[in-house]
C-alpha cells in the first residue's frame, strides 16, 4: 500500500492549488509575504510529508483536522496512543489528524524524519500522517504555524505554542473550531463532540 492510499484512500494528487498558485505571484509583485507565509487559508498550504514529498492541505477540504506538535521524549508522548486510537474510530467518518514533529521544547524531539517515523510506528502503531520535523515558533516558526497561532492571518485566534501536542482543531472550510492545551486528552468528549457534530 502506498503513503497517499494509506492517508486518503485514494490517489493525492501532487500539486499547488491554483489559488496558491495565484497568491504566490500576487505576493511576489507586492513585495512578498510577511516570514513567507501564504495569505487565504488552511486549504491554501502545502507541507512536506515525513518521507519528503509534498502533502496538499486542498486535498483535506470538506474534513475535519486536527493539527498537534509532537515529540518523541516528552510526557505528553503516550498521547501517540491516543491519537491513533481517535484516528482509527473517526477515520472514516471525514476526519483527519495530521502529527508536526517539533524540537522546540527542551529538545525532546532530536531524532531526524526517519527516526522519528520508526518510534512512531514501532511503539505506537501510528498510521495517521506524519510530516516533516518543523518548528513551531520562534524566528524560524514554519508558514503553516504562523497562520495557526496569528490571528491577523487566520482571522480568528491567536494561539501561541505552550508545549508539545497542542491542538488545533480545523472545521471542514479550513478555520480554526477551537485550540485545545496540550494535556488535553486527544479522546476528550471536547473533540469527539466536534468531530461527531454533538
């Protein structure tokens, strides 16, 4: 089975969304963005995947996300646990999780994507798509953590990273539903309220 029938049952197509596509000269004529991040919304990025190859965020239009940074060496890591288990129950029902790696916080993610890939599936059975190691704050913050913790990007909330496995839920137009503190449990009646539409 191959990543993308694994992520979305079926074939990702490998492309810049015309409205990115758009929104990237129009950025280029006026000057460019502010730290490179894409104007417009959550739909409009396109990450890089943990085995290097471009991961849509079109594609998730019309599901519900929840986006976490993680890490392999914190307490909070036996929440892979959880999100796998929330995975599995609404996986078929238009739900997403999409997992950062992040070393932000007292360098408890060292490992490189390939390490942190084999912990993931070796300890936790961890299927729900991983992407690359990033940063989630700092001068080095990547584009799509900008847009999730500035609201003069998202248009709704400002959310600073407190730690590893923060959360942010996304509605299926690409906003931001709510941010949920990184103890909160991934199974919390908080989320599977949302997911369900309770």
């Amino acid at each position: 089975m191959n990543k993308s029938t694994k992520y979305f049952g079926f074939t990702r197509r490998f492309r810049v969304s015309v409205i990115t596509s758009m929104a990237i000269l129009a950025g280029l004529f006026s000057g460019g963005f502010a730290y490179g991040v894409q104007p417009g919304g959550f739909h409009d990025f396109v990450v890089t995947d943990i085995y290097g190859e471009n991961f849509d965020l079109s594609e998730l239009q019309g599901r519900k996300v929840m986006v976490v940074n993680t890490a392999s060496e914190c307490g909070l890591t036996p929440q892979y646990e959880e999100l796998e288990t929330l995975y599995q129950r609404y996986r078929d029902q238009d739900f997403m999780i999409i997992g950062f790696p992040a070393n932000n916080f007292m360098n408890q993610e060292p490992g490189n994507n390939e390490e942190i890939i084999a912990f993931c599936q070796e300890n936790y059975g961890v299927s729900f798509p991983m992407m690359s190691k990033i940063s989630v704050k700092g001068d080095d913050q990547a584009p799509l953590y900008q847009w999730l913790t500035q609201k003069e990007l998202n248009g709704n909330v400002d959310a600073e990273i407190s730690w590893n496995f923060q959360k942010f839920l996304i509605d299926e137009d690409g906003q931001i539903a709510d941010v949920l503190a990184p103890r909160e449990s991934p199974l919390s009646s908080k989320v599977t309220d949302w997911i369900s539409g309770d």
